[in-house]
C-alpha cells in the first residue's frame, strides 16, 4: 500500500495486474487461516506466552505452511522490494526538468521522500538483527520507528495536509508516448480490434518527463470538449490520437495523458465512448428509426458492426438491439 501511494502520486492509474502486490498478503493470510479460526481460549495461550517474550509477537510463527522464523524473514524481503520500487519512482522525478513542477510541488517531493525514507529505518533493522543472531530484540527495534513514523506522519499532515493531495498537475510519462505509437498504428489498420505489440525500445526513443499545471490541464479539457462539440470529430472512421493532438494544436502525449489520467480512458475508448453517446442521442430522438444497425455503425464512425456492438455494450450494458427495442 506504502508503494502503491507513492505510485499513484506520479501516474494516477491502477488495473487488475495491481492485485498481484497483495499474492503476499494473500499466503499470509492462507498460512495462518487455521489460527485465526482458532476459538479464543486456544488463542490465549500464545498471547500470554508473547507478553512474556515480546519479540515472539514479531515472529508470526502460527502458520501451518512456514517454519518460524519464515515470516519474519519474507515480510522484510518484500518490503525491501517495494521500498525499492518506490526510491526508483522518486528517482525518476529528478529527470523532470521544468521549474514549474518543483515550484507547485516542493512539499509534497519532500513529504514523498521522508516517507520513503522512514520506511527504509521500519524494515532494515529487522534484516541486521537477523543477521547478527538478534531477533530476541527485533519487536523493540521495529517499534521505535513505527511510533516514530506515525508520529512525525501526524505532525507533517497537522502543518502541511496540502501535502495528502499528492502532486498538484499532471506529468506526462514515456508510457503515454509509448502508448500513442500503439494507437496511431492501430488507427491505420481496416479494423480497430488487433492488438498492437510495441517493443521496449519505443520506450527508450521517448524524451524525460513533462510536467502540466493544473491551469494546462484546465486548458486541454476545455479545447477538448469544446472541439468535440463543434467539430464531431469521432464521427470519422480513421481519427488517430495525433489528428486530434494536430487539430486542438497539443502534443499527442500531452493528451493521451490527459485521457488516461483525467478521464481514466486511453484515446481508443474515449473516442468510442464519444461515438456511443453521440448514437444514444440521435436514438433517444429517433432520428436514426429506419437504419440498419450496420449503417447506424458507421453514421457513429466505426469500421465495423462487431466493434459497434462491443463498444455499445461497453458503454450502456445492454446490444444496440436490446437499446433499439427497450425505446420501442
């Protein structure tokens, strides 16, 4: 959790492959099942025995898969892992070259890194007294820098909860750029349904972060809605994301990043959704009531009917002719 925060200050996006951080969590929970079905009078026993030995408590030894010492062992290995993840997020950060990024988000770089940076002292003196054959002393070294962390935490949020926001703006990543070559290839091809496979070396062709205000992204919204409206741009069959980029006058990745930051959307989806909303509309008014849906596909600019039908479904839940029917 500790990683996926720092995370989601630097891209605002999560999917499904984001469960696979808690498979940890999940074994954990798997091995000690058994105890924690345990009635409490067999539970108690192995609570007073901690209050005897309190550096037991830290060894979660309960499980019926591990030995012992295993938990003790793996909790701070996986720490160590996110820890990891997090510092090389902080790191990219300094690749960021504008003066407005630092100057809107000075405090919360420095919040993000102190948080990082007390999570390294939660963790690393387990590993050092395991090494050196300590552990009768791990639960009060783990304890000192929890109550420290939690402390110093609500002291930070006390003068400073600007800073519980995250990073003010939007920063555009390589992954945006990667991602507009995928689609610009996609939007060439007869039909929208293959799936593109873009090497790591798109990646490594893509320039250092970007940063937006809040007063940029404000400004792309507003062309973006406003050029849609007027222009109805979607109704074309073959519309890329640098089409749209060119006639609003942005760089393609600045708005594939607002799309999937601010309208948690990439250009393909937003684009159909665009479609759909626009075919609602004509047939809520009935305008379309003597159209196949083969000719209703293509007034909203798909290629095809099959790719209509899924976005459609996407979109409201129910076929084009289930939404055709329910208006009859």
């Amino acid at each position: 959790m500790a990683y996926l925060y720092v995370r989601q200050n630097i891209r605002r996006s999560y999917s499904a492959k984001d469960l696979l951080f808690f498979l940890p969590a999940l074994f954990y929970i798997i091995d000690f099942f058994p105890f924690f079905i345990l009635p409490a009078k067999e539970k108690l026993p192995a609570v007073y025995n901690y209050l005897n030995h309190p550096y037991r408590l830290m060894a979660h030894g309960e499980g019926w898969l591990t030995q012992s010492w295993f938990h003790l062992v793996f909790r701070n290995l996986v720490s160590l892992f996110f820890w990891l993840l997090s510092l090389r997020l902080l790191l990219r950060l300094k690749k960021i070259k504008q003066p407005a990024f630092f100057a809107d988000n000075t405090k919360v770089i420095r919040w993000l890194w102190l948080f990082v940076l007390m999570q390294f002292f939660f963790f690393s003196p387990s590993v050092v007294l395991f090494v050196l054959d300590k552990v009768q002393y791990n639960f009060n070294v783990i304890l000192i820098p929890l109550m420290a962390m939690t402390g110093l935490t609500s002291i930070m949020l006390f003068f400073q909860p600007s800073i519980f926001y995250g990073i003010s703006g939007l920063l555009v990543l390589p992954e945006n750029a990667i991602e507009e070559s995928a689609l610009k290839r996609e939007s060439e091809k007869p039909f929208a349904g293959e799936k593109i496979i873009i090497s790591r070396q798109a990646g490594q062709q893509v320039e250092q972060l970007e940063y937006l205000s809040k007063s940029e992204v404000a400004k792309i919204r507003q062309d973006v809605a406003r050029f849609l409206h007027s222009e109805k741009p979607f109704l074309l069959q073959v519309y890329s994301v640098n089409d749209f980029a060119r006639d609003i006058s942005i760089p393609s990745k600045k708005l594939s990043a607002y799309l999937n930051n601010c309208e948690q959307l990439n250009y393909r989806d937003f684009i159909n959704q665009c479609r759909i909303d626009y075919c609602i509309e004509k047939l809520n008014n009935k305008d379309w009531q003597n159209l196949t849906l083969e000719a209703i596909s293509k007034e909203c600019g798909f290629n095809n009917r099959n790719t209509f039908t899924n976005a459609f479904k996407k979109k409201v839940g129910k076929t084009p002719s289930d939404y055709l029917l329910q208006i009859k």
